[in-house]
C-alpha cells in the first residue's frame, strides 16, 4: 500500500553536513524522501550561525504518524520545523523554469498558465489574476480550481499592490496568508491557508515570474 506524501520545511544550520544529517533524522521514521529543495539562505546573525531553509518532499508509510518527522528533526541541533503538510501524491517540486517553460510555450495566455502553475511553485492552496472590472471595482481574469470568490473590496488591490508583497490577512479569507504581485494593469495573487509565512526569497521570485509573464504575453500582442 502507498504511503503518504508530505511536504516539510525545515530551517537549518547552513554548515556542511546538516542536509545529510537531516535526511537521516528523517529516514528513521521510515520516511522516503523524494526531493530537497533549498528554499533561502539566511546571513548569520550576531553570535549565530548562517541559515538555511530548505523544503523536502517526502513519503511516509501510512502507519506512521506525522508527528515523528517533527520529533526527529526537533533531536538534531539548530534545526525547526517551519510548517509540514500533506502534499499530492505523486506530486514533484516545480523549479521556476517550468513555470517559465509552460508560459514561453503558449506565450498569448501566458498570464493564465502562470496562475496555474503558482500552486505548485509556491506550494500554496490557489492563485488568480484580478483586474479591473467592467462595471468598475476589481474583477477574477483567471483563476486555479481552488480560488475563492473575490471579497467586494478586491479592488483596493489593484491600487495599493504596486511590487510583490505580503498582504494583511482577509477577514473573507480567515487564516490565509496572502502575497502579490502586479503583472501590468492587473494583480496576480496567492494562498496558502493556515501558512507558512511567505518568505522574502518567495517574493522575490513570484514577482521576477509576474514581470516575465507580462513581458511573454507582450511578445505575443
């Protein structure tokens, strides 16, 4: 019988040895782990070691309780576990070249392949573009299978979001963390319910992808 998959991040020490360290925590569980992901590196700070925040993809056998991963990762020193959840089986890591990939390949709707590539870039619940509607206010131009509805004041984002950013929880969208980006006239956005926190590399990234989608879907004007 198959396992189940989980998705794990995990903040490290960014020394030599910790990746394998880890892995072997984990493989005691009975873990098999798929892929590794570095996600940041993070500058030491004063008196403490440089950082690293890594996602693993993993299976783990069905009889073993997610608890253990955290357990075992919790035993080696300097390491946390940032946020575990249950993951799609038989899903890979998306690298950003693959979101590219798809986009450059149907260049006219390269702002609709981006929005359904985003959850599994991001690891996040659902993506959409928004922008200004017909009849004024703000209005979905694309969206995943799991997007909520738009709140009926969707439209101050098309103001305020002028570089990716992290947004202030929505009361309609209790316990999602929100990020944007602006993609010409329009805003692409991002959920993940219950976290983890968008980091500044993620960022970073959502916004470099938002531009090139406005550039490739340019190309094909």
């Amino acid at each position: 019988m198959a396992g189940m998959a989980f998705l794990l991040r995990v903040e490290l020490p960014d020394v030599p040895g910790s990746l394998g360290a880890l892995a072997a925590a984990l493989g005691t569980t009975g873990a098999d782990i798929h892929a590794i992901e570095i996600v940041e590196h993070r500058s030491a700070r004063p008196g403490g070691a440089a950082m690293a925040v890594d996602d693993v993809l993993l299976e783990l056998p069905r009889h073993v309780l997610p608890d253990s991963l955290v357990s075992a990762c919790h035993q080696l020193d300097g390491v946390r576990v940032v946020w575990i959840s249950r993951y799609n089986a038989g899903a890979s890591l998306r690298l950003d070249l693959e979101a590219v990939e798809a986009m450059t390949q149907e260049p006219r709707n390269a702002v609709a392949r981006l929005v359904d590539m985003v959850p599994q870039t991001f690891r996040c619940d659902w993506s959409l573009a928004l922008g200004p509607g017909p009849a004024g206010g703000a209005g979905v131009l694309q969206a995943s299978s799991a997007a909520p509805d738009l709140p009926e004041d969707a439209d101050r984002w098309l103001v305020s979001v002028r570089g990716p950013c992290r947004l202030t929880e929505h009361p309609a969208w209790d316990g999602t963390v929100l990020a944007a980006a602006p993609l010409g006239t329009s805003v692409v956005m991002f959920g993940r319910r219950g976290g983890p926190d968008v980091l500044d590399s993620e960022l970073a990234r959502f916004g470099h992808l938002c531009a090139l989608a406005a550039a490739i879907g340019e190309t094909a004007a």
